[in-house]
C-alpha cells in the first residue's frame, strides 16, 4: 500500500508539483517555488545524514506521495529542543489512512532505531486534517505549550497548536 524510503533526484519534480499546490500549502505561509522545493530536499537529506532519522519519502502505488517522518525542529519553541513528527502528502493520497499510518511507522522506527522517547507536533490552529492525524496517532493535546511560530511574524496562521506523545 505504502512505503516509507529514502529521497532520489526522481522525487524532485513530483515534491515540486506537491510544493506548488495551494490546497496541498494553505496552512503554510506560502508555495513554494522549483528552487525552494529543491533546497527543501537538500535541507532534509542533510539532516539524515546528520541525525540518522528525518522526512521519508512516502511511496503509494510505486508513486512519490509525499513525506511523512521525524526532525530535530530548528527554531526556539516551548518544549526547547525535540523531535517532532511531520507530514506532507499530496492530495491523490488523502483520505485512505496513509499519513496515519506512515506516521504510526514513523513514530515506531523513532522508539526502536534511534532511541527517541518523546515526539511534538505542531500545526496552525485551524489545520483540522492535520491535527486529526495527531489524534490518530495517539497523541496528547498540549495547549500549555501552544506558541506563535517565530519565523512567520504577522501572517494569519502564526499561533500553532501542540501535541505530544511518549514512545
Ligand atoms: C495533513 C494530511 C497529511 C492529512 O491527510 P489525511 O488524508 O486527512 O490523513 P490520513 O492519510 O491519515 O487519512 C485519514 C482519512 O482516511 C480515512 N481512513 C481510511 N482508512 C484508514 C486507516 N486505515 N487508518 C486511518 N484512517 C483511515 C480516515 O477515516 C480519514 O478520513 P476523512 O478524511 O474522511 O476524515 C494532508 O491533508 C496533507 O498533506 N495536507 C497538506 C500538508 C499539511 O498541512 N501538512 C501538515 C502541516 S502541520
């Protein structure tokens, strides 16, 4: 049904595609452009190489669908430094459990391969599909640590909500 996989220069177009979409970016502050996309790719393969573990590429039917993984988030929250589970999927995908069970997958390679204990997640306030896989997954709601993300100063989807789970 899915896999989980490291990243190919073949994924570049198709996470561009994805990247452009504004029903795939509305909870972010904007698309993304070929040279963005591309550098996004760097960006994450580097960090595997760094920490081991990162944004997996989702593959569905022998077809790029997006990412879904774990990353050492880079800016200053509440819950200072930590792991949090992302995803990203392009909508042909949507609506078939695949981001919940990528990130379930996810979540599990965190606990056995790397070691990791407690994993965030953050999201706009209103990024409803987003926050239904947090649920999903098992996830605790942590309004406590809810914060206004830094780097997206005066853009309507600043405040972000968090979630937690133990691994
Ligand atoms: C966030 C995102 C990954 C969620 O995708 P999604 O398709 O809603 O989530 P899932 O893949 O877990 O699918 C859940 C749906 O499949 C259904 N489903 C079918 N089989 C399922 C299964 N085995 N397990 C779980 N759900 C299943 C669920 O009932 C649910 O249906 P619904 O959409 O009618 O509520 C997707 O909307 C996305 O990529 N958005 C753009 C990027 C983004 O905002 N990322 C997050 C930034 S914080």
């Amino acid at each position: 049904m899915f896999r989980l996989r490291d990243w190919c220069e073949d994924d570049l177009e198709p996470f561009a595609l994805m990247n452009a979409d504004e029903e795939v970016m509305r909870y972010f502050p904007s698309v993304l452009t070929r040279e963005q996309s591309d550098a996004m790719v760097r960006r994450i393969q580097s960090l595997f190489a760094e920490n081991g573990f990162g944004f997996w590429v989702v593959e569905c039917e022998g077809r790029f669908a997006g990412f879904t993984g774990l990353n050492r988030t880079a800016f200053a929250t509440p819950m200072g430094p930590h792991v949090e589970i992302g995803w990203r999927l392009a909508p042909w995908v949507w609506g078939r459990g695949i981001a919940t069970r990528a990130a379930t997958e996810a979540l599990r390679r965190g606990a056995e391969e790397f070691s990791l204990t407690d994993v965030y997640s953050f999201t706009t306030q209103t990024n409803i599909r987003s926050e239904a896989v947090m649920k999903r997954i098992g996830m605790s709601r942590r309004e406590d640590l809810d914060f206004d993300h830094p780097n997206t100063p005066g853009w309507w989807g600043q405040r972000h909500i968090v979630y937690h789970i133990s691994i």
